[in-house]
C-alpha cells in the first residue's frame, strides 16, 4: 500500500469572503490590518481595543459574542 500523501495539505478554510465563517469562536478575528486611528474600534477585525488586548483572557462565551457584533458590523475585512 502506498501511505504517502497525496499532495500538499489543504488550508483549513477556504479563501473567500467567508472564510472568517468557518473559524471558531475561539480563533482570533484579527487580520494583521490594525488601525484605531480614529476611534476605538480596529478597522480590520472590528474589535475595540480592549477587546483585542484582553482576548486571550476572555471566556468563550465572552468571544462568541464579540464574534456574533463583528459580523453583524460586517468584520473581519480584508483589503486587498
């Protein structure tokens, strides 16, 4: 039998505007385009900037419902 892979891994999401819909609400929605220049709100992921400084400690319920206003908000946005 022959066990070697066929091919290079697949990504673990596809690469569209949906791709943030298959992360868990545990994933980061960071999408290394950070900017609160004008307000307190990062323009890439959505998030305050509190939210992004304590996401580490936060609960999965606290992510969750960071993750269900961002998207509601229309984030993460990805410039291309």
């Amino acid at each position: 039998m022959n066990d070697a892979p066929s091919g290079p891994p697949q990504p673990s999401f596809a690469r569209s505007q949906t791709a943030a819909d298959s992360l868990q609400v545990t994933d980061s929605p960071c999408v290394a385009i950070c900017s609160t220049l004008f307000d307190d709100v990062c323009r890439g992921c959505g998030r305050t900037a509190m939210e992004v400084a304590n996401w580490v400690f936060m609960s999965d319920e606290e992510k969750q419902a960071v993750w269900q206003r961002i998207r509601a908000e229309g984030y993460p946005r990805r410039q291309g």
